[in-house]
C-alpha cells in the first residue's frame, strides 16, 4: 500500500481517484487546489502524486516543479481534461517536461488509472 495524494480543484475527480486507489488499499490524501497541495505534499512523505494541470491558487506546473525541488524522487502522474484554451495532450506534454513521470487524460478509467499507478510504484 502506498501514501498518495491527489491534487485536484474538482472534488467529483478527486472522489473517482480516490475510490480507485483505496479499493487497492492504498492511503490517500486530499488538496483541492495546487497551494494547498504543495504545502501537504512537502509536509509528509508520498509514494505518488496526483495533480491536475489547471487550478486555482498554483497550477500543475508550479505543483510539480516545487514539490519536486523539495522532493526531488517523488513521482508525479500528471491529470488534464484540457482548459484555457488548450487540449489535454498539450497539458500533459508540458506536464512531462517538467518531470510529471505519468500522465493521463480525462475522462480516465479505472483500469487506466490502476496500470499507471502500478507502474510507477512496482516497476523495477
């Protein structure tokens, strides 16, 4: 079982995840914007994170870049459904560049959240 915590300003995305990952036993925690985030994720130990890329406060660029400067090993699946003008695939490329390890677009699945999820904590 691993610690993760979700990022997410849509707490209906946050509830879809967090059902996902605790059916696998997994522990979970909430943020619901990249502020809020940033602050728990920096304060505890996580196994993965979950951000989405648009958000109030900070947004999933921000997210990843302090959360990794602070915790330079932490993996990141980064989550978009597109916004401000751009596609999902554009936000999630931008996402990989600055270190997101992950990503996945929205509408997900739970097949696809549990593959991305166990490759990033189990692979070897």
């Amino acid at each position: 079982m691993a610690h993760i915590l979700l990022i997410d300003d849509d707490q209906g995305v946050r509830y879809l995840l967090r059902s996902y990952l605790e059916m696998d036993g997994h522990h979970i925690m909430e943020a619901e914007n990249g502020q809020d985030g940033i602050k728990i994720g920096c304060s505890g130990h996580f196994d993965l994170v979950f951000t989405d890329m648009i958000m109030p406060e900070k947004d999933g660029i921000e997210v990843i870049m302090e959360l990794l400067e602070s915790h330079p090993q932490l993996k990141i699946i980064a989550i978009s459904g597109g916004g401000r003008g751009l596609d999902a695939q554009f936000n999630l490329q931008i996402a990989e560049d600055f270190g997101a390890l992950g990503t996945i677009a929205k509408p997900f699945d739970r097949e696809t959240v549990m593959t991305m999820v166990n490759q990033l904590l189990y692979a070897s």
